[in-house]
C-alpha cells in the first residue's frame, strides 16, 4: 500500500513535469497527449503493475521527452551593509542619515547603528544612533540614525556598533 502511494505521488510529479515539457507537442485540444492518458489509465486500472508503470515513466525520462525539474538551491548573494543612504541636517538642530541595511546570515534581535557626522578634513563633529529590530537573515530593513549637531558638515558615516541575537 505504502508503496503504491508513493508510486501515485511519483506519478503525479511526473505528470506535472509532462504537462510542462510536452505541452508544445499536445494538440490545441488537450495539453496531455492520450498516450501518456492511457497508459496513466492502464495503470490506475490495474491493467499493468506499479513497475510495468515506472519503467515507462523511466523511458519517457531515458528519452527526454519527460523532462524532471531539479531543485535549485537559492543563493544569498546579497551583500551585508548599507545602501542608499541619505545624510540632512533639519531645521531642529539633529543631523539624520536614512537608507537601507541588509543583515548578514544570522537573524538578530536589534541592531544598534553610530552615526558620525563630519567635516572635510574627516573629523568628527558629532555622533548619533540609530537601531533596527527584528532582521531576519539577509533581509534588509530601512533605518535612520540621527546625530544633534548645528553646524556645517561635509559628510556623514554609518557603521553597526552593536548586534543583540
């Protein structure tokens, strides 16, 4: 029993790689040609075995004329970091750099940004905070970080002080 379900489990995958691969061959009437209908009937009317069956699913894939899909592994090739970033003094007196992080392979609890503000030479002329909570691996999340400085600047940076699990 166990075995003739797996082989109806089979069957079914098969059938969906069929109607995927041949479907440019089926006529406009049907998407399944009826050779592969009856002989999927021949079987689920006992007239030939579980393995009469296989050995002609195993032919339709010896042949490529089934085709089975493998599975593709998802490979995270999104870099860690920060990305669009934006750095503007408002009118309040707060220095505030916004954009994107995106986490590395291990899910964290909060993740707490410095900001430091900078003068041309690349100095600090003040530094900020910013936090994230709640990232996922390699999801990346908006963020702001901001910094109380009045005074003229040049540029801003962004770096993770520390990362709680």
């Amino acid at each position: 029993m166990l075995l003739k379900r797996a082989v109806i489990i089979l069957g079914f995958i098969l059938s969906l790689g069929i109607v995927v691969s041949l479907s440019f061959y089926a006529s406009a009437e049907s998407l399944i040609p009826s050779w592969i209908k009856n002989t999927a009937g021949f079987w689920v009317d006992d007239q030939i075995s579980d393995s009469e069956f296989i050995a002609a699913l195993q032919f339709l894939v010896k042949e490529g004329i089934l085709m089975i899909p493998q599975p593709v592994e998802e490979k995270q090739e999104q870099q860690s970091g920060f990305s669009n970033t934006n750095c503007r003094k408002d009118l309040t007196g707060f220095v505030t750099m916004t954009g994107k992080f995106t986490n590395g392979q291990t899910p964290a609890s909060q993740i707490y940004f410095i900001l430091g503000v900078l003068d041309a030479d690349g100095a600090v002329l003040a530094t900020g905070i910013g936090v994230i909570s709640n990232v996922e691996a390699y999801q990346t999340k908006l963020f702001e970080a901001t910094a109380a400085y009045t005074g003229p600047f040049t540029k801003c940076e962004i770096q993770v002080s520390d990362v709680f699990r």
